[in-house]
C-alpha cells in the first residue's frame, strides 16, 4: 500500500491510524508509486484548490493504471477522507477510476473494502458515526524523524460556522476517553518522540464522558462576549484535565495543541494557566480569527466580534508574560465582504502581530450554511488581491515580532538537516518558529556528555542572530535539556 497525505494534520493522524489498521491485516507499506498495489490519497475538501489537487493526481494515477503490466494484480486505487465523505458518487462515477471510497468514520472498514475492490467491484463506507474515536488503535507513526507526533483527541465539530465544510465531512464532536491518549502518549515518549501536538478541530471543547463519575461535572463557561449556535454540554472531563495529565508524563516531552476556538478559553482560563505553569507546555497558542470585521464574523457564524477576540488575545498575554507565539486562520472575500470590512482585517492583523498564519481566498462549499443562505459575491481578481495584501502585512508583521527575538538565546527541538543545506541543522523553538544553525561540535551544558554534534531530538540553545518572516537563523550555544533549560531562565 502506498500512502499519500493532503490538508491538514488531522490527516496525518489519520494516515497513520488508516495504516494501523492496514499494517495489522497483513498489508506492506511502500514509499514507491511503482511498488504499489493498492494507493490510498487521504483528502482535504475545506477549499475547492485542495479537491482540485486531488483531481489532478487521479489524472496521473489513472495513466499509471493503464500502463500496469497484465501479470501483475491490477492496481487498486482509494480516496479516503473529506473528500470521499463529501463527493462520494462523483467519486465513484467519474471515468470509474476509482475503487475505494472511505469517509473518515470508516478506516476500520478498508480491509473489507479493498476485498471488495479485489473482485473487480467499486466499494464505499462514508456513513458518519456519533461515537468513533478510533480510541483502540494506537496509530503507527510516520512523521519525519519520529521526534515529533500528532495525537488526535477527538474528531468533528459542532460549531457550525457557515463557511465551513468540517461538520458535514466529519460529523458531530466526539472524543476519545482521556486513558487512551495518555496510553498513547506514554507510548510516543517511551519510542524518544520528544515533541506531541494534541489534534482536534476543537481541541479546548473536549469532553471524555467514558466513565460513570465524569458525567456530574457542570457546563463550563464561554470566554466573555462570545456566544454560540449550540447549548454547552455538561458532564466530562474537559481539556484543561487532560492537558494537565499529558504535561505530567515526560518533563523532557513538549507539548502543543492545535485547533482551539476562542470561544472556549473561559475568565477562569486554567488552560491558560496551565501554559503558564507547565515548561513542558509550549508559550504557543492558535488563535483562529477568520476576519477583523464584526459584520463578517457574524455572517461567518463565529459568535464573536472583533472586540471580544481582541479582549481575548489581551487576557491571553496577561496571563502568560513572556514569549508568547500567536498564530492564527484567516478567510477574504467571504460573502458580502466589502472595502471596509477587508482593511479591518489588515487592521486586525497589524494590531496583533501573529508570529504564523494562515491565509486563504474564501470557495464556497456545498451543505454549509453560506451554500444555501449567501451569495459568493466578490469577484476572484477582488479576493486575490485582498489575499496578497494580507499576506504581505502579515509578513510584515510577522517579520518585526520575529526581530524582537534577535539576541536572545532560545532553546531549540532539532529535526535535523536544514533543507538548504546539509552543513546547517533546522528545528523549532517554543513558538513553533523555524529555526536554522550551524551544525557544530557542542558542549553539554549538564555536563555529563562529552562534547559533540546535536542529533534530531536534541534540545539546543540557540543566540538569534538574525529574523526573517518565517525564520529565525542563530549560532548554537550548547546542548541542554527541557527541564534545565526552564529552570535557568
């Protein structure tokens, strides 16, 4: 089987469980196309550019069908995820390419499927389930040098926002009970993974209701002046428990979650305390804000307005001195976005000053809200430019955030190689910034190595001596660990 991943990181955690499950019923994994028997794209529909990928590789995959020699078994093909759940008959139908269609509830089902697919007959299971967490499979990891690795907590959304395309493709909310993550976890920490990001598409929504004692528990609070479409569910343990329980497991493990809703980070905020306390928590938060005027986040659907995300970002900062790496989405050319609307983006963006984001033209997308109440009415050329300009302010702003870091010292996870240059060594810093260094002899600052080459896993203390948008380049200082690291500072 060959393995192809798009979109986001839900994906890779789910390519990783799809594999478990693979993996356990006998199948082989390749990296090359041409070994392949059986080729399965995971898939993204939360843009239209993301299906037109997909489209696009199936030309290509088609052509490697057709050439397949009589002797070998013919080659099986599978479009697993979003898109499956969502254009699941044009999928099957279309030049009848095709013979494996799964929706992200039913990875469990591919054994059964690509059996189907063996007699020569188009198989498909994208029925949504309320309760699949895929809890049971521990996922095989796959991500480069294994240092770091997605965990996910939960799957769906509830929220409903009317440009979004999540609910329908991967159902209602639902998370895994806490015993499983922490298994998995200790599991990750016990193979030297040094770094774990928590997955959900609503992580600081989370819920484990799997045992009998955590259903009395009331409904929390929403932050101030933030409203949404569904009643707050009691009972469950919540995500700030489970957070405080992942950060217990492995002192030298960082940890990072993505992707919270503003919405959920309440006054009492012990999420955001926890950040505080914890050295292992990263001083790192995405803060998804869509848009910087009221009037389009109300007809988005976000239950917030531009005052109340803005009062949010400054009780985040307050609670947390310090470093503290924002990052956040934003959407132009959303429906009946005008002028005005768009420059209070730009606005919004100079205002905050994220260290990362992520920017996207607005595609209107079947099922959801904005398909059946609003018109797409900004022309593309008006989206693109509105695109560009925002790219460049944040970049902009991104790159003097960034400046502030010169001649600090900061202390780094390697991943090992940098991609421009075998010489250098490239890892991330607490921020989840980029950052690039000369691959020298170090000392050990606990003393107890002899002196000697960081390796992917290495934490090292890097002196920023210059800043870029996107990176930050240094020289290495020594070898260290999370622990002593926090303790000195």
């Amino acid at each position: 089987v060959y393995l192809e991943t798009y979109g986001c990181q839900m994906n890779v955690s789910d390519t990783e469980i799809a594999w478990a499950i693979l993996q356990k019923n006998g199948y082989a994994r390749t990296k090359e196309l041409d070994e392949a028997d059986v080729i399965l794209l995971v898939t993204c529909s939360v843009r239209e550019k993301a299906e037109q990928a997909i489209w696009n590789r199936l030309q290509h995959l088609k052509a490697l069908k057709a050439r397949r020699p009589q002797a070998r078994a013919p080659l099986r093909i599978g479009i697993l995820g979003c898109m499956a759940e969502r254009l699941k008959e044009e999928i099957l139908h279309r030049e009848k390419l095709v013979d494996v269609v799964a929706g992200p509830d039913a990875y469990r089902d591919l054994p059964r499927l690509l059996a189907v697919a063996e007699s020569g007959q188009q198989a498909a299971n994208v029925l949504l389930s309320l309760d699949e967490t895929y809890a049971d499979i521990l996922p095989v990891q796959t991500s480069a040098g294994g240092r770091t690795a997605f965990v996910s907590i939960m799957r769906g959304c509830d929220n409903m926002c009317s440009y979004c395309i999540v609910p329908f493709t991967r159902g209602r909310e639902r998370s895994r009970p806490i015993a499983s993550i922490l298994q998995e976890v200790r599991m990750l920490s016990d193979q030297g993974v040094k770094e774990v990001t928590l997955l959900g598409q609503n992580v600081n929504s989370f819920r484990d209701l799997s045992e009998v004692q955590f259903q009395s528990v009331a409904a929390p609070g929403l932050s101030r002046g933030f409203s949404t479409v569904y009643k707050a569910k009691p009972g469950g343990l919540r995500f700030a428990h489970l957070l405080d329980q992942v950060s217990r497991i492995d002192p030298e493990m960082r940890i990072r979650f993505t992707s919270p809703h503003p919405k959920d980070f309440p006054d009492e905020a012990s999420v955001l305390q926890l950040i505080q306390e914890r050295h292992n928590i990263c001083k790192q938060l995405h803060l998804p804000a869509q848009s910087g005027s009221t009037r389009v986040l109300e007809a988005m659907r976000r239950g917030y307005t531009r005052e109340a995300y803005l009062e949010l970002v400054h009780h985040v900062r307050d609670s947390i001195p310090g470093v503290l790496s924002l990052s956040s989405d934003f959407i132009t050319g959303f429906c009946g976005e005008t002028e005005e609307d768009h420059q209070q983006t730009v606005s919004l963006l100079r205002e905050v000053r994220y260290n990362v984001g992520f920017l996207f033209a607005y595609s209107m997308r079947q099922k959801t809200r904005a398909h059946h109440r609003l018109q797409d009415d900004v022309p593309a050329d008006v989206k693109k430019r509105r695109l560009e300009q925002l790219i460049a302010t944040f970049r902009e702003e991104a790159a003097r955030a960034n400046a502030a870091l010169v001649g600090q010292a900061q202390l780094v996870l390697v991943e090992g190689p940098s991609k421009r240059s075998a010489s250098e060594l490239c890892g991330r810093n607490d921020g989840n910034i980029k950052v690039i260094f000369p691959d020298a002899e170090l000392e050990d600052a606990a003393e107890c190595g002899a002196p000697g080459r960081a390796q992917p896993g290495d934490y090292v203390m890097v002196k920023v001596t210059s800043a870029s948008s996107q990176t930050l380049r240094g020289v290495p200082l020594c070898r260290t660990t999370l622990s002593r690291a926090a303790a000195s500072h």
